[in-house]
C-alpha cells in the first residue's frame, strides 16, 4: 500500500526544532506532505513544512486537535502529551513511536527501569522524589543527579563529585547514579518496521565541550574495535526489540576503560548523533525513520565515507539577532556540509546549525574540524 503518495496523505510532526525540518527535507523528497506543530512562530521547521499549526505539545486538547487531521504521526522531540496521542491511537491514527514507548523514553526513571527490568546494561542508580533527601546520605562515591523530566543538551544534569555539591542540587524528582569515570561515549542509531527490519548505523564517538556540557564533536565511525563495535550493536537491537519500538532509536552508550558497555540513555526520533548520515551514509536517518514509520523497506547504512560533525553553537557572551562570522572561508574546504537552521536568535551554546566535514581520512576530517570550530562563529 503506498499510503503517502495520495495528495490527501499527511504526515503530523510534533514538534518544529532542527530535527523536525531535517525530517522534512527529507520528507519532501518522497512528495510527503507534512504538517507541524509548535508553540514558536519562528520554529524551524515551519518554513518548509506544508502546514503549521502553533500549539503546545505537550496540552493534550492541542495534540488532539493537531493529530485528528493526520494519517501518521511522529515526533522530533520526545517531551509530547501522550494521553492525546492514546486517544488519536485508538480513533485509528497511526501513531510511530508508539505511546506506550514515548511514555517510557520520556522519563529519566521509567527509562532506567526498563533497562534494569529487560538486562539492558546500565550504570546503578536510585531515584529520589526530592533530591534534598540526599544530603542525609553519606557521601561515598561521585554521582550524577538527572531529573526525571524535562532534562536536554545536558541541563538536567549535575555531577556531584564531593559532600559539597549537595548545595546545588537540581529541583525536582531525580535520579542519582553511579559517575562512571574516563568513560568513552558513543551513540548507535537503529531503525525497525512494522514487517520486522531492523538495521543498525555503525557507532558514532561523541566528544563533549569540557564546560558545557553539550557534544563539541562526533566522529563516526567510532574509533573502537570490532568486538565492541558488535557488542554496542547487540545491545541497540536488543533495546528496539524490547521496546517493541518501530521508527529509529537513538542509543547513548559507556565504554568503560575495562571495555563494559553500559547504556547512558536513547531518544525515539533522529538525534543529533545522526546528522553526519544525510551526507555521509547511503541512506539519512531521517530518510530511516519515514522508511521505519511508513513501513517501507529500511534503507542501507553502509557509511560512504568517514565524517567528523560539529554542531555550531551559539557563542558565550553573545545574545540577539543572529550573525554567523567565517562562513566563506570555511566554504573554501572541501568537503565542508554546512546546515543553518534558521534559528532568528542566538544564546550562549544554543544549537543553531551544525557542519559536516567528510573525507575518507577520519584524522584528516578531524583536523579540517577543528579548524572549522575556530573560524566559524555564531553571534549576535
Ligand atoms: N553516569 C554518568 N557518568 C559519567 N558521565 C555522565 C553520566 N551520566 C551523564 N554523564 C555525562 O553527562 C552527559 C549528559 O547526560 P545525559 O544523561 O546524556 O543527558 P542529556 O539528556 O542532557 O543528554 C552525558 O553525555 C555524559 O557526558
Ligand atoms: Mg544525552
């Protein structure tokens, strides 16, 4: 059945960030029509996007309302009213990620419960309704604090390396698990349909900003061995299956220094650990996730050439009417994949777009990056 190929066909998205438009180029190579939802005029995915609609996403009337015009829904980001898209499930909208598996993904504990209940490997943790309870614990070992909801880019995140963090505590119900020291991270992507497919991209290195908090760069492939390279890929699908999820799935994970794997946390839509795969794997995850939720057959993720991705970041100290400074030298070398996602206003490291360095030298391409960080500034 080509369902999407009627004109009456329309793809629902909430949510109207990067990754939404990024969904939506794709979508437009396919004649998907979409529809979106966000509470900000200036999302952008708006401007591309067939219809929008501004709302909140996460006020179930206006997600009801939203998806009842919609075939097929999906999300870009996974802070979504799920009672909204139950009911629109059950008066026949298709809805990819399901519910049942947004519900889980989009809280810190339910998440951790289920890697705990389905062996999936994860660092010990022990949840708090109010974190101000630890400070009648002893101190034994360094911990990090995420609160359950409402955490991204590492904002709901607060290592506590001594007694004397228990002053700045996050608000609100959090868990508190083990610091895993000198751990290497790296993300897995993995898709499935409803036929049952299930195909894994090649593990990606995420390197983080020493203060930020935010991934300064990605290397992909990941520079490990092979055994771990399986190892990662086992346990992405083992999660998919477990969550009975169909779309993609993006899977944060440790290496430790013993070589344990243990997984961090995964997201149910594109990730920002996948954006080097528009230009540098035969098959986008973006184009992946339509595939999966529109049960297509899955694409290749044979990789075409080695990348290195930087996501382009608000400077410190800038706010206001964006300016990007460095753009026509960075132009001059090749292989330079440049993304602007039109944000109108920068922050201090606000995600604003990001580059793609390919080259079939992952050492070359990591050079050309850095060089790339230092010319190309975002400010105001
Ligand atoms: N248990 C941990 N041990 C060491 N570092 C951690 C741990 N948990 C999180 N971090 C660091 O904080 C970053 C952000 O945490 P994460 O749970 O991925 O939150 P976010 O939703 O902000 O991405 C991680 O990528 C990692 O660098
Ligand atoms: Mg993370």
């Amino acid at each position: 059945m080509q369902i999407f190929s009627s004109n009456d066909f329309q793809l629902g998205i909430l949510g109207g960030g990067q990754l939404g438009r990024m969904l939506i180029a794709e979508a437009i190579r396919f004649d998907i029509q979409t529809s979106v939802m966000d509470s900000d005029p200036n999302a952008p995915a708006f401007p591309i996007a067939n219809n929008v609609y501004l709302g909140d996403i996460k006020i179930e009337n206006e997600v009801y309302q939203f998806g009842k015009s919609c075939q097929l829904m999906t999300i870009e980001i996974e802070a979504v009213n799920t009672i909204a898209l139950r009911r629109l499930e059950e008066e026949g909208v298709l809805i990819f990620p399901q519910p049942h598996a947004i519900e889980i993904l989009q809280n810190k504990l339910y998440q951790k419960q289920f890697y705990q209940n389905y062996n999936i490997p994860t660092a010990p943790f022990f949840y708090l309704e109010n974190p101000l309870e630890i400070k009648e614990k002893k101190f034994l070992k360094p911990l990090v604090q995420k609160t359950c909801t409402a955490g991204y880019d590492g904002k709901g995140v607060f290592i506590l390396r001594n007694e004397y963090d228990f002053q700045d505590l996050l608000i609100g119900p959090s868990i508190f698990e083990d610091f895993i020291p000198n751990a290497l991270e790296i993300s897995v992507i993995v898709a499935k349909n409803k036929r049952g497919e299930i195909h894994c991209y090649p593990p990606v290195e995420m390197v983080f900003h020493p203060t930020a908090n935010l991934v300064e760069y990605l290397v992909c492939p990941a520079r490990i061995n092979v055994d771990l390279a399986i190892k990662a890929d086992e346990i992405a699908k083992k999660l998919i299956n477990s969550l009975n999820l169909i779309g993609i799935l993006a899977v944060e994970m440790f290496i430790t220094p013993e070589g344990e794997i243990l997984v961090n946390e995964s997201a149910p839509r594109p990730h920002n650990s996948g954006h080097h795969t528009l230009e540098s794997s035969f098959t986008s995850q973006y184009e992946q996730h339509l595939r999966a939720i529109l049960n297509l057959p899955l694409g290749s993720v044979q990789k075409k050439t080695d990348a290195v991705m930087i996501n382009l970041l608000g400077e410190p100290g800038y706010s206001g009417k964006v300016k990007y400074l460095g753009i026509e030298e960075v132009l001059e070398i090749p292989g330079v994949m440049l993304h602007i996602y039109g944000k109108k206003e920068t922050r201090p490291f606000r995600k604003m777009g990001h580059i793609t360095i390919l080259d079939s030298n992952v050492d070359e391409a990591l050079s050309k990056a850095n060089w790339v960080k230092n010319k190309l500034k975002v400010i105001a």
